[in-house]
C-alpha cells in the first residue's frame, strides 16, 4: 500500500509539472484548449493548465531578426546580390489571431513572401548603383513602408529592411570606380584653377593699390610741397656737425662730401 501510495504521490508531482509552464519577458502565450483559441494572450508570469486539453503556445515579441541573401533586381534589367536584414516584431495583443490564421511559423508563409515582393518591386525603380551610394536609404525605407501596408493588420510591425553586403556586377564596378577617380580629378583641377584666379585677383588688387598710392603721392607733390622739404633739407644739413659741400639752385640740395671735392 505504501509503495501505491508514493507512486500515486510521484504521479501527482509529474503532472503538477507537465501542467505548469512560465511565459517570460520578451513573449507572450496563446492558449488552445481541444484544439480552440483563446482570445486573449496570456502575460509574463506562472500558467497553470490541463496538459491532456490544452497547450500553452509561445510567441516572441521582441525583436526578430531574419536575414536574406537573394538577388535584387534594377531598373536597366541588372542583378545586385545582397545580404537582407528584417528586423520586425509581433504586436501581443494580436498573437491569438497569428496562430489561428497563420501557424507558428508565420515567418515563412507571410513574412518572408511579403518582403520578396515588396524588394523586388522597389528595386525595379532604381538603378543598380543606386543601391550602393545614397540611394540606399530610400530604398530600404520604401521596402519596409511596403511591408507595413500589408502586415500591420496582421499583427506584425516592420521596424528596418537593412541591404548589406551588396555586390554590384563587376563591369559596372569597374564603369563606377572610373568616375569616381574622373570626379576626383575634376574637383583635384577645379580646386587648383580656384586657387589660381584667387592669387590673380591677389595680384590684381595689389596692383592697384600700388597704383592708387603712387597717384595720391605724385598729385600730393606740388612745387610748393617741394620747396618746403627743400627748406626742411637744408635746416637739417646746416644742424648737422659733419662738413659738407651743398650745392643747390633753389630746387633739391645736392650733398658732396668734402674727400670728394679737389
């Protein structure tokens, strides 16, 4: 009887465990009982069921990152290769309906299908070395914008289509690489003609100045201005304690020093 009894016991705790069953943080549980949805999901926490009725399934809400390789159509009828990040998340509220209508692998019957439309037709309106300069941007924001109008009513939210890694064909590579080096070149002479007309407008205004001050000083010289430096010449000479021979008629002294007069 005591050996019934601790195997009635041991029976008990295993279905006490197989009934219980924690929903973390980051998910949300749906509940199916004989094969119908319950409505409402269930939060974080402890959830106690009938294991032989019922099952308790769980949905991540946090982020999920899918990531694609496939390749990108564009506008002149090319093929860019490139590595596809999806970030997205499930909506808790709508988790019940995603498991009723869609399964548990919603990713592979409306995520993935959805965003291979959706690359494929926003690609098609750009050309290829679009996608691998600032262009890139806009095409990612027009993907997940795409995305978002035919699954937020699903129960999913797109936050960012990220392209990585793309691979251009290699002649258009070459063909961009080329006018990148032509562009450079062209800002490389640009920036030098710059210069140029920058030290020859230098030039130009320095000779003006020089001639501007040149006729301020030759319309300044007057015969009376002359004179008067003359005067102020020889007060100086006459000051002066050195001997010296001057020779003037009036006009500007002439200055001999006396080793030179025989």
């Amino acid at each position: 009887m005591k050996r019934v009894m601790n195997a009635l016991a041991f029976l008990a705790i295993i279905l006490f465990f197989s009934s219980c069953t924690v929903v973390r943080q980051g998910e949300v549980g749906v509940k199916r009982t004989l094969g119908k949805i319950r409505p409402e999901p269930l939060r974080e926490g402890v959830k106690v069921f009938n294991p032989f009725v019922t099952r308790i399934i769980k949905m991540p809400t946090r982020t999920t990152n899918i990531e694609v390789r496939l390749p990108l159509p564009s506008k002149e009828g090319l093929t860019v290769q490139s590595d596809v990040s999806i970030l997205y998340r499930v909506v808790g509220d709508q988790a019940p309906q995603i498991v009723e209508n869609l399964g548990k692998n919603y990713d592979q019957v409306v995520i993935l299908p959805v965003f291979r439309s959706a690359v494929a037709d926003v690609s098609a309106r750009y050309f290829a070395k679009d996608m691998h300069t600032g262009q890139r941007t806009a095409i990612e924001n027009s993907i997940r914008e795409q995305m978002m109008s035919q699954l937020k009513d699903r129960g999913f939210i797109v936050e960012s289509v990220l392209l990585k890694s793309i691979v251009l064909p290699s002649g258009l590579t070459k063909a961009i690489e080329e006018k990148l080096e032509a562009e450079q070149d062209s800002q490389r002479m640009q920036f030098v003609l710059d210069k140029e007309r920058q030290e020859a407008q230098r030039r130009i205004i320095e000779a003006t100045g020089v001639r501007d001050a040149q006729k301020i000083i030759n319309e300044g010289l007057t015969p009376m201005l002359i004179q008067f430096k003359s005067i102020e010449a020889f007060n100086k000479l006459a000051a002066s304690s050195n001997s010296k021979v001057i020779i003037t008629g009036g006009g500007a002294p002439l200055l001999i020093s006396p080793d030179k007069v025989e």
